[in-house]
C-alpha cells in the first residue's frame, strides 16, 4: 500500500512539472521549424544540439493544441522518477487513463529507450508520442529498429531571420535560395525599409544562435561553455567507445579549429601534433561534426576518398567561435561559418576550386568583406560574390547578412 502511494505520488509529480512548465512557455515567438514537421505522425523524434529550442517547441506545441488535462503528458527522461520507475510503465498507465499525446524529453538520458519506445508504439496502437534526443541520436545505432516507426527531423538554432523576430517580435519572411538570387537587391530594399540589419548582425554572430541568450545575456557565455563540455565529456563518450582521458584531445581539436583561418586539415599533421592516429583522428571528427560543434566541407563526390577527408572544417556556428576564441576570431572564417551554418539545413554545400562554395551543384559563391574583388569568380557560370557589411547589393553582389533568410 506505502509503495503504490509512492507511485502515485510520483506520477503527480510529473504531471505538476509538466503543468508549470506548460505554464510558463510562451508562444508569442514561434519558430517555422513548428511547420515543417508533420505533427500528425505517431512516433516523431527531433533530435538537435543542446540549448537550441527543442524542449521549447514541444511545450508550444502541446499550449497551441491541447489543454492541461489528463490526454497530455510531458517528461523528461532525465528526471528522478525514471531512476525508480521505467518508460513503459508510466506510458501503459497514461494510455489507460485516457492518455493521447506523450511528449518525452532527453531520451538519451535512458537506458534502452529505443526498445521501450518500439514496444510502446507496438502495443499503445492509438498513443502519439513525440521524443527529444541529441544530436549524436543514430537510429540505426538503436538496440530496436525504430527506423520504419519513427519520423526524425533535425532541428538547429536561430538563423538571423529568426534573431530579428526574437528581438523585435515582429514576423519576417524567408526565402528560397532561387528567389534570393533573382531578387535580392529588391528583396534588401524591403526588409532594410523596416530594420536595419547590421545593427543587429554583429550580435546574432556573437550570440543569436542559441535562443537561452534571452534567459540572462550576462550569463550566456558561461551556459554556453557548459553545453560544450557536456557535449565532449557526457553526449560523445556515451555514443562512441572513447577512453576518458582521449576526450583532451576532443578539446584540443576545437581549439585549432576554431583559431584557424579557416581550418583546410592536414590530418596526417594533425595527427602527429595531437598524438592522435590518423584513424581515430577522423572518428573524433566525424563525432564532432554529428554533436553540432563541427560542420565538415567537403569537395564535390568523388568516391570515399573525397568522404574520409573534409576539404575545410569550420565550427558548427559563430556563437561558438566567440566562445571559444573571444575577440581574437577570424574574421574571414567568421564569415564563411555564417554562410555556411545558415544554408546547410535546406542545401547541398560542397567546397570548390577557386571559390569558397558550391550549393546545389550549381551556384558559386565567394565571401569577402567590401573590398572583395570578381577575379575569383570570372570564369564560372552563375557565381555570385557575397559582402559582409553592406546592406544591399546589386547584380551578382549580396549581402552576406541576407542569407540568414534563407528557408
């Protein structure tokens, strides 16, 4: 009898924090994230980097289509209940009782949760459940087979488009990069008509990616140092057979690349710099690159070759540059982060002889400052040089801040 009273109590607890949490969130700001996936799915996960709204959009989620009764539930794995209580168990009672949607927060943080939630969807035929996890998720990683139950997205931080109505609460429209292209001398002149967006740029670089810096921007920096070292010290070594004292080494990656101009790797070098073999030096990569703190460009596909070595490496996203480097980034690198980081989602991005990028196999681009000169580009076909601190171009000219409208 104690120990049903127990149970029940604990279950109440979930609910209460679920009821604060539904409380608190906000839906004055909504990402388009929220419409690019297909709610109506059972079993949806969205995985992403720490700190960059996942929690946030379920919560919005559930405020825009559910009131806070007993045909709704949000947990997270994380708690305390799940170290006396398991998954299924707690899904089995909701579902008895009337449950609809369960929404579950940090499955990482679970053992064996890929099995509990197969045997969830499995025997819960009319329960909806969305999850949460790192970026570092891989299905086929995953003891059960999700891969044919669950829909994965996943979800990155603001783009500047998304800062601007952050800051100014106000809606601001994406566009497709054809459109872009075509119109973006017409499509600046609009949006400079209603803000300006290089009072706002250099902040988005140094802060705007995560959305917490709207928490306490006196404290960002130092939250943001925490994600990295959980991300190297907890996230990866779950993942990956990674002997704690080789995570120094994980440490010592970011800093080179972060201090690079940008980081064209050597890996053999790299390998003897570090002390690091040349094979476990390009695992330690590629588990960079799928935590969100790296993104890997490479040369057009041209068999595994091009695959086992990246042509550049840059951080995931400026904020991480300042983070880690301060006031003594590149400036140059700086720029091609941005680029990069605001069309990897939607667009195919290769590295290009001459040039700094390829997108879609079709447009080139080359990142300068206002001084960047049309030499690099003469000899392609639809190439476009793209200037940081201007505010609208002209023919092939565009705005570097611009791309952080891209859909």
């Amino acid at each position: 009898m104690y120990v049903c009273d127990v149970e029940k109590y604990d279950m109440e607890t979930l609910r209460q924090k679920f009821y604060r949490k539904y409380t608190l969130v906000q839906n004055n700001f909504v990402r388009n994230y929220m419409n690019s996936i297909d709610w109506n799915n059972r079993l949806i996960g969205i995985k992403g980097s720490r700190g960059i709204g996942k929690t946030t959009l379920i919560l919005q989620y559930i405020k825009q289509n559910y009131t806070p009764d007993n045909m709704v539930l949000y947990v997270s794995l994380d708690d305390l209940y799940f170290t006396a209580n398991n998954l299924y168990d707690l899904a089995d009672n909701f579902y008895k009782k009337g449950g609809e949607l369960l929404a579950i927060d940090e499955v990482h943080r679970y053992p064996n949760w890929a099995i509990e939630l197969k045997n969830i969807f499995d025997d819960m035929p009319d329960l909806r459940i969305i999850f949460t996890g790192s970026s570092l998720l891989h299905l086929q990683k995953a003891k059960a087979d999700l891969s044919r139950r669950a829909v994965m997205y996943h979800m990155s931080g603001l783009s500047f488009r998304e800062f601007l109505m952050f800051e100014k609460e106000e809606k601001f429209t994406s566009y497709s990069l054809p459109e872009m292209i075509k119109n973006h001398s017409q499509i600046a002149i609009e949006i400079v008509k209603r803000i300006k967006p290089l009072a706002y740029f250099e902040n988005y670089l140094n802060y705007g990616y995560y959305p917490f810096y709207k928490e306490n921007l006196n404290s960002f920096y130092s939250k943001l140092d925490e994600i990295i070292l959980t991300v190297l010290e907890i996230d990866i070594p779950q993942y990956a057979p990674i002997q704690t004292a080789n995570i120094i080494y994980l440490k010592k990656l970011l800093a080179i690349i972060s201090h690079s101009v940008p980081f064209k790797p050597n890996l053999k070098s790299l390998s003897e710099r570090t002390g690091i073999s040349l094979n476990t030096m390009k695992s330690y990569l590629k588990l960079l690159n799928d935590a969100d703190l790296l993104q890997m460009l490479y040369v057009e596909d041209k068999g595994i070759n091009s695959l086992n070595k990246p042509e550049k490496i840059y951080l995931d996203n400026t904020n991480l540059m300042k983070a880690l480097v301060g006031e003594s980034m590149n400036t140059g690198n700086m720029r091609e982060t941005f680029f990069y980081n605001q069309l990897k989602s939607n667009h195919k991005i290769n590295a290009v002889k001459k040039a700094d990028f390829k997108v879609d196999n079709k447009y080139i681009f080359e990142i300068g400052g206002i001084n960047k000169q049309q030499k690099q580009i003469k000899a392609f076909q639809d190439a476009f040089i793209v200037k940081d601190d201007i505010e609208i171009g002209s023919n092939n000219i565009i705005p570097l801040w611009l791309f952080g409208f891209i859909c």
